[in-house]
C-alpha cells in the first residue's frame, strides 16, 4: 500500500487517518476484496467507469467482493467521518467522489434464478446481460433496460424503464421482492415490506442516499421471443418519420413498446456501413405479439419513408440489446432529459427544427420514449417511482472531448427550451443527469411530497449524511 502522492486535492484530517488505516481495513476483507489508494496498482481501474465524463478521486477504494466486505467498508467510513459513493458499473452515478471512500462493487457478480418462483437474485455488481442470459434459459425474461452493460442495482433503485417488457409490466422497481442493505450504521438488512415497509418503499425509485445495496430480488415473466428491432431511416426524412411515428403510437397496444431517436452516427467503429457518419432517425420497436400481428402494426412506420436499414424481425429475448443497440465501451457521455405532457404536432416541427434542421446542434442522440400502458398506472405495491403521468419522455446525450462540451450543453439547452411549453419540468430517477448531486436537480424526479418523504427517510437512515451526494463533491465533511 502506497501513501497517495497523485492526488492535487489537500487531504481533509479525515481523510488522512483514513489513508493511515487503510492498511489495516485491507486486513479486515475477504480474500477477493481489495483496498486502493491513490498510486496503487488497480486504483485506477477501480475508479473508472461506462462515463468517463465523471472522474472520482476518492481517498480511498474498497474492491468488494461479498457483503460482509460492504459492511466493513462503510464501519470504516463511519469510524473515520468520510462520505461514501457506491459504483457498480459507472453509466449513471450520481456525483463524482472527490476525496471519502469508494465502494466498487463489480465483483459482487452472482446470479441466481428460482424457475419455480420466478424470482431472480442478483448482487450488486451483475450486469443486465448477465440476467437475461440466466433467464432465458428458463423461458423467462426481467424487466432490464436498452443497455446490456448497465447495472442492474442502479437502474433498478431509480425505477427502471423497460424498453420491452414497461407498457405491460410497468418500471423495473415495482417488481422487487427484497432488497440486502447495509444500512450507515453498518449493519446488514433484508429490507422487504413486512421488515421495513417505509424503507422498502424509497429504496424502489429513491435511487440513493439509504446505503449500500449488496443484492437485490426481483419477480421474472414468461418470455422466449419478441418481434423487434429497430429501422434506420435517412435524416433528410427526418419530419416525414417523426411525424408518422407520433401519429401511429397512440394506437398501438400495451403489448407494443417503441421510442424514437435521431441520430448523429460516428464515422467508424462498430456501425453497419450504411450508417457509418450520417444523420439517421432510427424506430426502436418490441412487440410481445406474433410476427405476423407485429409487421402489420409496424405497416405505417414502414410506410413513412424509404429505410436504409430495417432490422426488426423475431428474436430471442437473450438479444433484446439490438433493439436499441446502445454503445458499450466507456466514453464521455453527457445528457439531459425532460418528461412532456404532451407531443402535438407544433412539438414536433419545434423539435425537428432545433435537432434537425439547425446545423449548430452536435447532440449525438435526441430520443423520444412513448410511456403508456403499465408505466403509466399505480403500481401494485406502492413505490418511490413517481411523475407517471407524462406520456413522453426526451432524452439528450452528446459523446464529446472536454473541449466541445460548452456546445453540446448550449444546444441540448436550445432543445430542451424549444420543447419548453409541453414540458412538465421533471424527469425520471434513472434519466437525471450523471455527476449532479446538487438537490435542487435532484428533487426534479419528484413531486414534492415524495420528494419530502424521501429526504425524511434519508435522514432516518443516514442521520450523518454519509450517503450525501452534495458531500461527495466537496470530499469528507
């Protein structure tokens, strides 16, 4: 263990005894966890994550393999007063760690699947693709989002939107059974809605701020294949298709789940040649339904313009990642979002001519996800998962180097400002922007009664604010 000489940040007093004692916590983990400083072999790596965009520098890492390894992990942070930030995968954390302690829970990658019960238990470190292959081989299928890489812990705690199985099951979060939990004064919970109903309920669409989730179960559904995938068409038919695609969605049924996105597609890479550095608006469609009942409902779309690639077809649930055919590899990401209370057709031409037409706009993607059926009703068992009612969701996310930044911002800003008068002025948990704790953004994923049940029940929790966002920017208090 090397005494942390790459930091430019001054140590706080805490954060100083902390580093001292790191070598002593390194001795109280399992002999698959690990300890990392700053100038350590494999700090780094245990750092980075999908969005390179955030950067944390904490004091110091814990590599967890297991739970008990978390539970030592935050004593130590509560024996030496430093604030905790949890990574699993790195796509959507929400706020950089400068300075305090960092939880990395990747190893924590087991999976279980009960076929009888059609209850999956995943740790905190399992990612989506891991579940669907262990599904599948059950006939069964969960309610997991577009990416395959993304964690399933973090997309889980802030709702989770499924771009397949959301209109006829609802959001990821209204399906769990049970969550393991260690709590800021570091003990190891079974949280469920017997043991701790209030606790249960924030935790399912809270996001953060109750401690650190070391494995979460959740209820599966029957399902083999799906018609889907997705339909690229050229962006010079951009209005042609945006508007056709508005006008179908509000007729087909809950067991039909789509979104729309225009795309500024790189040059080289992993993109199919004809779509390799062009403009493209591209259909992302899945269809619980027969194939021949899924091509006729996708009859208009297809109608709407010429496509240069049309890729939907069956498929298995294992490869429902086509559909949206997110990247994987780490880069820098930055995003917006907005839920609309409606998308008339003035809301689409305003739409176009600020993502379109105007040729100062490098937004990477623009995505429009239509919310219907279940997400759009109560939950069977009442959650933290809130603003329901939007029909629509936009989503903005600009890959850029450091330097282009400032224009992505301004024109994700002139977006969102065009689509002004349909917006509610609040987003989904899972969609609020990576590396922004501040609570003011944060509270915008909530009506205020939620909202202020949850900041009572962190307080509840964490009475020290170990789990504070706004403190993982400014290092240990």
């Amino acid at each position: 263990m090397t005494t942390p000489t790459t930091r430019t940040e001054t140590l706080t007093p805490a954060e100083t005894v902390a580093t001292a004692a790191a070598t002593l916590l390194a001795g109280r983990l399992s002999e698959a966890g690990a300890v990392f400083q700053p100038g350590d072999e494999g700090y780094a790596s245990a750092c980075a994550g999908f969005n390179v965009a955030v950067q944390h520098r904490p004091a110091v890492v814990v590599a967890a393999a297991n739970a008990d390894d978390v539970t030592e992990a935050v004593r130590f942070a509560d024996d030496h007063d430093l604030c905790v930030v949890v990574q699993a995968t790195g796509h959507g954390p929400a706020a950089a760690a400068h300075g305090g302690l960092l939880i990395d829970t990747a190893r924590m990658a087991e999976v279980t699947v009960d076929p009888d019960t059609r209850i999956a238990r995943v740790g905190a470190g399992v990612r989506w693709q891991q579940v669907i292959d262990a599904a599948a081989v059950h006939g069964l299928a969960a309610a997991n989002g577009s990416s395959p890489t993304v964690g399933v812990v973090g997309y889980t705690l802030g709702g989770g939107l499924s771009p397949v199985l959301g209109r006829t099951q609802g959001y990821a979060a209204d399906h769990v059974v049970a969550i393991d939990l260690v709590t800021a004064d570091g003990v190891h919970r079974r949280v469920t809605a017997e043991s701790e109903p209030g606790l249960f309920w924030g935790l399912r669409g809270g996001r953060t701020g109750f401690g650190v989730v070391t494995a979460v179960e959740f209820r599966l559904f029957p399902l083999e294949t799906l018609f889907g995938g997705g339909i690229f068409f050229p962006g010079e038919n951009a209005r042609a298709v945006l508007h056709a695609w508005r006008a179908w969605v509000d007729s087909t049924p809950d067991e039909l789940t789509s979104s729309i996105a225009i795309l500024r597609m790189p040059p080289a890479g992993p993109v199919p040649e004809p779509l390799r550095g062009r403009l493209v608006v591209h259909v992302r469609v899945a269809y619980l339904g027969t194939v021949q009942d899924g091509t006729r409902l996708l009859a208009p779309i297809r109608a709407a313009a010429p496509a240069i690639l049309d890729a939907v077809g069956e498929l298995p649930y294992r490869a429902a990642a086509a559909i949206h055919a997110d990247p994987v590899d780490p880069m820098p990401v930055y995003e917006r979002s907005a839920l609309l209370h409606d998308l008339p057709p003035e809301a689409v031409d305003r739409l176009l001519d600020t993502a379109v037409d105007n040729p100062g706009a490098p937004v990477t993607l623009v995505e429009v996800r239509h919310l219907a059926g279940a997400l759009r009703r109560p939950p069977r068992e009442p959650n933290a998962v809130a603003n329901r009612d939007a029909p629509f969701l936009v989503f903005l996310a600009s890959i850029a180097p450091a330097a282009e930044v400032a224009a992505h911002t301004a024109a994700q800003g002139r977006i969102l400002a065009g689509l002004g008068p349909w917006t509610t002025g609040r987003t989904f948990a899972n969609f609020l922007t990576p590396g922004d704790g501040r609570a003011e953004h944060t509270a915008t994923a909530y009506p205020a009664d939620v909202h202020d049940r949850l900041v009572a029940l962190r307080r509840q929790w964490d009475p020290r604010g170990r789990f504070d966002p706004a403190r993982h920017q400014g290092g240990a208090a």
